[in-house]
C-alpha cells in the first residue's frame, strides 16, 4: 500500500497526466500473458532515469514496493503487483538512440518492442538476432530483464549474447552504467551479466547497448512431418550430431499441431504425431547444402515427409502459426500450467517418453512444443480449472521437474522464475546457492522496494 503522503509526492517527481489512481486504470496492469491477477495501488510513466531514481528514493523512506513492466508478455508473472504498490510502466522510454553501422552496435530504451527493433535494424542491412515468439509485444528491457531466447537460440543464443552495456536505476536511487559500448571489456565485476535475467528484482533498465550482426544473405524453411513422436526427438539429435546447426529448430507435438492447424494451408499428412520447424541461413551456398544436408538426415532418420517452403509467403505461414501455439492451447482448455523446462539435447526423447507416462499417470493432456535445438521444450499441462485436475497438475508439475533436473537439466529456460515458479527453486539450488543470490538481492535493495515477492519464496 502507497501511503497517501508518498502518493502526493510522486505526483510532484513526476510529469502531470503520468500517474494512474484510478481502478479502472489499473485494471490493464493487474495481469500479464500468466492471466494472474494482482492490483497495483497506482501506475506511473516516468520519462527519465532520474524521475526514477527519485520515486526510488520515495519508496525507501516510505516503504511501497515498485514493479518494473515492459510489454506485460511475461510469462513468470515477473510484472504483476503481488505486494500492491506502483507499477512503473516503461512505455516513454520507447526511442532507438542510435544505430552504428560502421561498429556493428545499437543503443536503445526499454521500452521498444523487439520486432520494431528487429525490422529496422535489417532495413540497415543488419541482424539482432534474439527472436522471442513474443517478438511483437514483447520489450527489449522485458527481454533483459529476462534473458529471454527464442526461435533462434540454436545457432545465435540469447538475449544476453548481444547485450554489451546497460544504464540502470539502482533500488537505492543511484543511476549506474555497466559493462561497454565497445566489442569487448573486462574491467571489474560483470554487473551487466548480473542485471540481465534478474527478471526485474536488481535494477531498473533505462538504456541498453546492444551487438549487431550483418543480416545472413539467404536463408532456407523447412517443414517435416513424423508419424513417430520419438523420432522427430530423435531426429533433432541427429542433426546436430551431422555438424548442421541450423537457426532454428522448433518442434511441435501432434496436440500443438492440432491447436494451429487452422493457420496452416498446405496439407499435413495424415498421422502426423510431431513436426521439426527448420530454418538455415548465411550465405546462398551454405544454405542450399545445409538445406540438403537436412533433408537427407531427416529422411534417413524416419521422417514421413520433408518439405521446403516454397515461398515468402509459406515461409511467413510456418511462423506465424508456431508464434500462435501458445495462445490457441486455451482453445482445448480454458486452463494450462506453462512449463519451460531444459534438457541435454540428446535427453530430448527422453522427456518426451515421460510426458506420455505422465499424461497416462494423471489423465491429464499435456502437449509440448518449443525450442528443441535448445534442448528447450514449453511443456503444457491442460486443466478445466476443476480443484482436482489443478491438484492433478501440480503433482504433474513436480515430477517433470524432478525428471529434468535429473536428466541434467533446469526448470525455466527462458521464461524466468517470477512468482510462478519461486517454490521449486530449492529443487535445482542448495541452501547456501540461495542465500548468496538473497544476500546479493540484498545488496543492491537493502530495503526491497524493488519487484519484491520475486523468484524467492
Ligand atoms: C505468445 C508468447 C510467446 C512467448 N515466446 C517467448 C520465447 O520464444 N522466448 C522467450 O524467452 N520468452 C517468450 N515469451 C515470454 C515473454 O514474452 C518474455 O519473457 C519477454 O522477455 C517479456 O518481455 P515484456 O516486455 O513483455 O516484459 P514484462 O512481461 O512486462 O516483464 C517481464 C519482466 O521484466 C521486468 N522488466 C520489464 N522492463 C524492465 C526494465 N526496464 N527494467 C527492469 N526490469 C524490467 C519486469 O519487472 C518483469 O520481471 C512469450 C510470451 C508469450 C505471451
């Protein structure tokens, strides 16, 4: 709760029109893309780091907590007001600062929506490859925040590959810049690594330098078709143990298929029970033999059927339709606990084996899809909502995450902790693992206005 007093103050640090009170207005920011539901005491839109660094300075002396929100596609819950208190809304700190095509890097605020930074970044003859499903709603900042991955994860890794430097708003008030704006740089600890995948709980984003790539010069989508679950896992393997790495490599089981069926035109053959998602790129010649390459290893490996997209438009097809899955497994259920779990890549079909004993086990559907390059599957339990299929649920949750930490994995690949996965940390962390990241949580918030209720139970 924001004492009435602060709530006066804040109106003074910050522009006028750029705070929200009203229940009404709130509304928007009680939830995020998890449909959870937590209402903030108020809303701000600060447009500078030190209007920030300011409110900070109110919340320490005053005690409210203040949550960070970039596009609100956060799939932790990492932007919802667990604790009430003032949601900062990033959405002024929207501009591109600067594009250097000479040196291959771009500086921008946190609140641009990554396909906007994409789309011009390549209308410079450039690439920033992180490529979130989410891309057109998603944030750079929430991106950070996140170190979220993606579609392309495979062959150019994630969000914080590319960022080289930060400008941040410590809890305490401070305004700090981390890390470079060159290529490389050693000096001291690496804050901006800590920073990146805090999911909101160290400090606020204001700025971020991030790496360029020249744009690839051609690139090849592939469609394949199994009748076998355990082969297209298997088949991921094969690939990568063939020396190709492709850009993406996304897998969808026969239940996601049958969510955004609707999307695709061409046929799928009958039976299909997995598909590969496969796109390479770089230059003409290496595309057209790693496209072979694939071909050849996705056959041999017992594919039913390959096929190359044979337009932009195909090709735009494919994707939009894997961006939709998400969304349209609520057309099945009107429930789902959302998974994001990691394994060796070669453990892929062992995880997929256990989804099907444990879909059997508690009668409960559970299609996954994902980044299968990554060894990075959204696995996806789907419930009525009934007390006891959501009890059903959570015993689902808790031994496929036992399964993967035993197969070497982890339990959230890129969608973060949050609140909605902060009681299975004690499954991949020892006690003293814990309590350095709380005593360096405390650190940099020693009070805990910042996003508090996060990552920790
Ligand atoms: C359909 C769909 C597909 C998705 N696909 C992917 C995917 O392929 N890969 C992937 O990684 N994720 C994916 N996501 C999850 C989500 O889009 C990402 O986590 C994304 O990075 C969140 O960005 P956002 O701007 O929406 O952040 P929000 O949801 O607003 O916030 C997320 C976190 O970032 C913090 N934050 C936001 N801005 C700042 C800032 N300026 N400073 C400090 N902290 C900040 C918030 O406090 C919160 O903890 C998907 C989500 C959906 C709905």
């Amino acid at each position: 709760m924001i004492p009435n007093n602060a709530l006066a103050e804040l109106k003074k640090i910050i522009a006028p029109g750029s705070l929200l009170t009203g229940p009404a207005d709130l509304e928007e920011y009680a939830t995020d893309s998890t449909k959870m539901r937590f209402m903030p005491d108020a809303v701000a839109f600060p447009s500078t780091g030190e209007e920030i660094a300011q409110i900070f300075r109110l919340a320490n002396r005053e005690y409210f907590p203040i949550i960070p929100r970039g596009g609100g596609s956060g799939k932790s819950g990492g932007a919802l007001p667990v604790k009430g208190g003032l949601v900062l809304a990033m959405d002024r700190f929207n501009r591109i600062l600067h594009i250097d095509t000479e040196n291959l890097i771009a500086r921008v605020e946190p609140f641009v929506i990554t396909e906007t930074f994409q789309n011009e970044v390549e209308s410079l003859g450039l690439f920033y490859p992180p490529d979130p499903a989410s891309a057109d709603a998603s944030t750079i900042g929430g991106n950070v925040a996140e170190c979220a991955g993606g579609l392309r994860g495979l062959k150019y890794g994630v969000t914080g590959d590319y960022v080289l430097g930060l400008t941040v708003v410590l809890p305490t008030g401070e305004i700090i810049k981390t890390g470079v704006e060159t290529m490389k740089g050693v000096a001291g600890y690496d804050l901006t690594s800590l920073i990146v995948g805090s999911e909101g709980t160290l400090a606020v984003i204001t700025s971020i330098t991030l790496k360029l790539l020249p744009r690839p010069e051609a690139k090849k989508t592939m469609i394949v078709f199994f009748r076998v679950i355990e082969t297209a896992a298997r088949t991921v393997s094969n690939i990568i143990r063939g020396k190709v790495i492709p850009a993406t490599l996304e897998f969808l089981d026969r239940m996601s298929i049958e969510c955004v069926r609707s999307h695709i035109k061409f046929p799928i053959p009958d039976e299909t029970e997995a598909i590969l998602l496969i796109e390479v790129d770089g230059s003409e010649m290496v595309v057209a033999d790693d496209a072979e390459q694939v071909r050849k290893i996705c056959m041999s490996s017992g594919a039913t059927e390959f096929r190359l997209a044979a337009s932009k438009d195909e090709v735009e097809e494919i994707w939009e339709a894997r961006r939709k899955v998400s969304d349209s497994m609520l057309d099945l259920k009107p429930g789902k606990i959302s998974e994001d779990v990691v394994v060796p890549r070669n453990r892929i079909p062992d995880l997929i084996r256990f989804l099907e004993e444990l879909s059997k086990k508690y009668c409960l559907p559970i299609p996954a899809y994902g980044h299968a390059g990554d060894g990075n599957l959204h696995v996806n339990i789907l419930l009525d909502n009934t007390p006891d299929e959501k009890k059903r649920g959570e015993m689902v949750v808790r031994e496929l995450l036992q399964r993967v930490i035993d197969l070497g994995g982890t339990i959230t690949g890129e969608h973060g902790i949050g609140i909605t996965k902060a009681m299975y940390m004690d499954m991949e962390f020892s006690p003293p693992a814990i309590t350095l990241m709380k005593q360096i949580k405390g650190v940099f918030d020693p009070n805990n206005v910042l996003n508090p209720g996060k990552i920790f139970l």
